[in-house]
C-alpha cells in the first residue's frame, strides 16, 4: 500500500488520504471536528499519525495542512456588507442557492425563471426557461456545478446546463406542484418531491424516471440525500419523516411522532442522525441505525419553518414563525443558546461552513447574523424593502445571499 497524496477538507474539517493499494486508489477521511484554537497542532498531527501509520514520514506536510484548517475556521466570524443588489426577476423570488465554490448563485421566481448570476459581478450568466408555472425549487450539482435542476408548480423539474441555460432535460411523471429536488452526492440523478404525496428519482441523463416512493400519506415537502446517496430522507405534510432505500424504493425506517405537519428533515454530516421540523412547535432528532427518536427539541411557541445542522452535524439551528431561532446540543437534545430579536416570523436558517454563525431570514425585512455559543446578534442585514424568505452562505462562508418577495436578491460580502 503506498501513499498518492495528501488532501485537505475544509468543510467540516478533515485530511482525505488517497492510497493506492495495487491497481486500486481508495479514499480515507480523517475527520479532525474538534480543531480550534487551544488545539496543540504537532500532538494532533501525532495523534493522527498514531492511528494511520503511512502517514509517518509525513509529519511536517500534515502540520501545514492542520494549520490551514484552523485558519479557515477563524475565517468565519467576519462582518458583512452589501456588495450587489440584482433585480433579475419581474416578480417575486422563491428561492436560492450557491454551486459549492460560490462565484456562482441560482434564483427562482413566480416568474416562471430561474437565473443563473455570477456572484464576482452579480451580472446574469444565464436565463433557465420553460416551465408554465412558477419556479419553486432550484439546486446546483454540488460539488460539480455544471447542471441545476428545477422545481415547478407546473409539476415538472428540469435539468439545465449551468453554463449555457440550455433544457437537458424535463422530469415528467408528478401530478401536482413540485416544492423540492436534490441531486445526489455524484450529480448522477435527482430526486423531486411534490403535492401529490409521492417524491420521484430521475435519471439526469436520460431523464427517465427510475422510480417513484408511494408511502407517504400527504405532500412531500423536503427532499435530502445521505453523504452516500443511498438513501433518500423525506419529510410529509402526513406527520412523518421517512428513509427510503434508493436502489429497492423500501422504507427502512419512519419517523413518526410529531402532532402536526413535518416541514423539514435533513440527514447530518454522518448520515447517522436525522432532524425533523414540525407545526406542532418542536424538532425532533432520530438515530438512522435504529429509527427511534433520542430527542425532542421543545421550547418554541409556534411553528418550526427550517431546521439545520451545523457542518459537522453536534449543533442544531431552527427558524420559527414565534420569530427565534434556537440552537440545540445535537448529542444531548440541550438547548444552547436562543437567537431573539427579529420582529415576526422566520423562515429559513443556516449555518457557515465553520460553524460560528448562524444567518435568518425575516418578514421583518431583514436577515440577522447569531453567534450560536450564546444567540448574540452580530449583524443585521438591511436593504431588502419586503418578507426575506430564503437565505445562504457559500462554502466558504464568506458570501451570503438572501431572496425577498421585493423581487430581488442581495449579495453580502465579508
């Protein structure tokens, strides 16, 4: 077995080894979670070795790159500001997201567009046309890039290239709106959920559908692959959340228990725990192994629009119409810390890559940057003139992106 070479993960932290084992060249992941400042860089580098042994005469190339992990994880606790204000839709937006390296962003509209904008300049790249209703969901091929797919009320999705607009691709088969799609981790097929109470697996490449998931028992609203893509996560207006085996279409496990609709699930880093969102006020964490509930995150007093794991999957960040967000320990079920301070509800969360700053959506007008440790606001983002409903960061953390219903999207740049 010999060493190829040497790769770092910024996001979440890790050193990803390439061997090569006669013909074959495999992969390790060395997770390094717990990297921060007090962290004796040299002992860990030890510490690792001790554990992969071809990495001994190596020491000093190890070193380096722990280094620049920790370097980027200080890079998140930057302040931000506006850097461009795109008006590319003529009615209101719908959504948003970033390809992994962030100098490209995705828009989706009433408008029945979608809008493919180059972050550097925040001039449109290009225009995704065709569906017949509006656009709802929209997301990239990460870590790829080259294709996004679409979601519409028209009950299609549509695969495009990135670089020319062009429609690869119309996914037919759904017979009501569609409100979410994910690809897979490889990009090599995607999966739609919609309001016909079934989620579809696409081909991207043929555009054929490989096979619909029937168990649910009201709409599909949220749609997320484990870090494998061999099973699939959804979450249903029917009260659960279900693990679906990609290859057979089975349920391997239900995640029942909440008392009102599920508005979001989502798979952590590991792929061995699950969060669900509900109206009843509460989030609930499962363990995937068993397919029981180890926690009720409690103390909200409406519902629970989103929900989210940091990047390395210990903390759990939630937006609420009571207008909080709320942070929870994702191994004990403890509350951390409470993000108070918007005025009205909020509709969406997320994390940076690093893992110190948690960003909200209003309908107060505003997105708000949260310290999770201790639910300190450490920036208000003003500009938008109505609801801001969907908001990002890019990989690096260092670019945000929010959508309001004033039809325009803001870049924010630290």
């Amino acid at each position: 077995m010999k060493l190829k070479r040497i790769l770092v993960r910024y996001y979440p932290p890790g050193i990803l080894l390439q061997v090569r084992d006669r013909e074959k060249v495999e992969q390790k992941e060395i997770d390094v979670f717990d990297l921060n400042e007090s962290t004796d860089i040299e002992s860990h580098a030890e510490k690792i070795i001790a554990t992969q042994p071809i990495l001994a005469n190596h020491k000093s190339h190890l070193v380096t790159l722990l280094n620049k992990l920790l370097e980027k994880k200080k890079a998140g606790e930057q302040g931000f500001r506006l850097f461009k204000s795109i008006n590319a839709h003529l009615l209101p937006l719908t959504n948003c997201a970033f390809n992994k390296s962030g100098n490209l962003c995705l828009t989706a509209s009433y408008d029945r567009t979608a809008k493919v904008i180059n972050v550097l300049n925040g001039k449109e790249t290009a225009s995704l046309e065709g569906h017949k209703n509006v656009v709802y969901a929209v997301a990239f091929n990460n870590p790829f890039g080259n294709l996004v797919v679409t979601g519409s009320f028209d009950h299609t999705s549509r695969v495009y290239d990135t670089a020319t607009g062009k429609n690869l691709q119309t996914l037919a088969g759904h017979e009501q709106e569609v409100v979410c799609v994910a690809f897979d981790p490889e990009g090599r097929t995607v999966v739609s959920g919609s309001m016909d109470y079934t989620a579809r697996h696409y081909c991207t490449e043929t555009g054929k559908c490989l096979r619909p998931f029937l168990s649910h028992k009201g709409e599909v609203v949220s749609v997320d692959f484990d870090r494998n893509g061999s099973s699939l996560l959804t979450a249903s207006f029917d009260r659960t959340s279900k693990i679906f085996d990609i290859r057979s279409g089975e349920v391997v496990h239900t995640f029942s228990g909440h008392r009102g609709e599920v508005s979001c699930a989502q798979f952590n880093f590991a792929s061995d725990l699950v969060v669900t969102s509900s109206i009843d006020e509460n989030c609930k964490l499962f363990d995937v192994r068993t397919g029981k509930c180890l926690y009720t995150l409690c103390g909200h007093s409406d519902e629970v629009l989103d929900v989210t794991f940091n990047a390395i999957g210990s903390e759990v960040a939630t937006a609420s119409a009571d207008g909080t967000s709320r942070i929870y320990d994702a191994k004990t079920g403890r509350l951390k810390s409470k993000c108070e301070g918007h005025e009205g509800e909020i509709s969406k969360v997320a994390y940076n890559s690093q893992g110190t700053r948690v960003l909200t959506a209003g309908i107060d007008k505003t997105a708000r940057l949260w310290d999770p440790t201790n639910g300190e606001c450490m920036q208000i983002l003003r500009g938008h003139t109505d609801e801001i409903f969907s908001c990002s960061f890019n990989y690096y953390g260092d670019t945000i992106i929010t959508a309001s219903k004033d039809n325009s999207c803001k870049i924010w740049k630290s």
